[in-house]
C-alpha cells in the first residue's frame, strides 16, 4: 500500500502540473470506487466543469480543493496510484499515446477512473485491484468527518516535535509495530517504514510500546522522521505496485534494509533477516540488532 512518502510523492507532482486546470469529464468502468456520493452519475454531475484550486496530503489520502468549495478526496489503498497523461480507447483497453512508462510498465495500464483537464492531459488511477476510493464532499463536511478528524498527527510537520511523538505513543498498548501503523496514532505510516524505522533505532518490531525507554524513542522520533524524508526524496518505494505521477518507479529500493529482505544478510551486522507475523501483517527485523 502507498504509504506517506508514496503519496506525497503523488502529491508534489500534482501541485506542479495541475493546479488552476479545469476538470472537464470523468470515466469510470468501475463506479463503485467511487463511494460519495451514492451515485457515479451524481459524481460526475458535480465534479465537472469545477477548477482545481488547491492539493495537499493528509495521512494516505490524497486531496483536491475545487471550485465552489467542493473537496475531491482520493485513497489509493493497496495497490493503487495516480497518473498524468494521455491516452485513447482502443477495443475495452486504454494505451498512452505519451512513450516511456506510462505506455510500457504493465503497473500503468489498469485504469477505473480517469478525469479530462482542460488542457488535452488526463488523470488517471491504475489500480491493479480496484480497493481505491474516491469521495466529493463539501469542505465543511470533510473538516468534520469522523474518519478524516480521528488521523493522528503527521510525522514529518514542522511541528511535530520529540515531545509529541512521545505524547502520541503515550498510554497506548500493543506491540510497537502495530502502534506506529495505527493511522490514529501517527498518520501516513504503514508495513515498509515501520520495518526500516525500528530497524534504524535497533528496535525489536515485538516489543511492547509501553515498555520501550526515552532513549529509544528517541532514536525512533529520528529514524522514522530520517527514513520518510529520504523516501520522498527518492520517490517512494516501487517493490509493488506503487509508481510516481509519471508512471516510472520510486527509487528508495536502494536504501531498503529490512523489509522483505528475510533469508538476507542485514547490511549492519550479516545476521540472517526474519519475518514474523504481528496483527495480520509481516515485520521484517534483524535477530542481532534488534533483540527481543
């Protein structure tokens, strides 16, 4: 799933190339991504012919301030991603007419809802498994939404300091993994930079959140900020799915430690790498490093 760097990653790009662009039409072969409102017919009625006149990320979800006060919200989920690009119906498929990745990479090539801009470009979501959402909202109505309010606080704002890492993490129970995945707690953080965070400060992905000291907090308030900044400035990881608005790969591979690197020598101490199961999800961790 695109986690905070992937979607930022969307979101830089789109404040380059489309905001004051008008939306002109809408597609979808796959109306039930779309969830507000009710009806992809209703969607298409009020989306069209509105300005886009601000983007901006919050956690995972990506976001569209258009003209008369209109929010466009979208979820990319697991394995979905955002486009810029041109392309034509041929038979039931759709083929870029721009060369590179947005033509030749099979990543780029599932498209369920694509948007016309005003100025002949169209934008597009490829999503391999149809879980992403879109929603049109009010603005108001979105400010008081309960699943958009109960977000926790972004990891890398200019205010999140030490002291209200520690505060978002205090009182909470379970395994120090899940906690940081729990978009409540820390918004935009998910499987791969929880992994590398915890194996940056040399912390076991089991370990109780309440009983991890100062110290080591500390060295996670670090990690975790250091290695998102990093994946932004790298563009995200593309192991899966994920690919930037012009449908090439994210290049942070080249500093992935842990995550789904088991059976591999850790790159600190040539330990073997282990995956163990917590809440569902797999965590990646080294035995030597980050003992229990």
């Amino acid at each position: 799933m695109p986690e905070l760097p992937e979607v930022e990653t969307i979101v830089r790009g789109l404040k380059r190339t489309i905001l004051g662009r008008k939306i002109e039409d809408v597609w979808s072969d796959t109306p039930k991504i779309v969830k507000k409102p009710a009806s992809f017919a209703q969607f298409k009625k009020e989306i069209k012919g509105r300005k886009i006149e601000k983007v901006w990320r919050r956690g995972k979800n990506i976001l569209f301030l258009l003209s008369g006060k209109k929010v466009l919200l979208i979820h990319q989920k697991m394995t979905g991603h955002l486009l810029l690009g041109k392309w034509e119906k041929k038979g039931k498929s759709w083929q870029s007419l721009l060369p590179g990745p947005l033509k030749d990479d099979p990543m780029n090539r599932f498209l369920h809802l694509i948007f016309w801009l005003d100025n002949g470009k169209q934008l597009a979501l490829s999503d391999l498994r149809k879980f992403a959402k879109a929603e049109l909202r009010e603005e108001e109505e979105l400010n008081k939404a309960k699943d958009f309010k109960s977000l926790g606080p972004e990891p890398l704002a200019r205010d999140f300091s030490f002291i209200k890492f520690r505060q978002a993490l205090k009182g909470k129970k379970g395994k120090i993994k899940q906690v940081l995945m729990n978009q409540e707690v820390i918004a935009g953080v998910g499987n791969i930079y929880s992994d590398e965070a915890l194996w940056r400060a040399r912390i076991h992905p089991l370990k109780d959140v309440s009983g991890l000291k100062e110290e080591e907090l500390k060295k996670l308030y670090r990690a975790l900020r250091a290695v998102l900044k990093q994946a932004i400035r790298l563009q995200g990881e593309s192991i899966s799915d994920f690919r930037t608005l012009s449908g090439e790969k994210g290049r942070f591979d080249i500093l992935r430690k842990v995550y789904r690197r088991q059976g591999e020598k850790c790159p600190r101490c040539k330990s073997i790498i282990k995956r163990v199961k917590v809440g569902g999800r797999s965590a990646h961790f080294c035995p030597k490093c980050q003992p229990t």
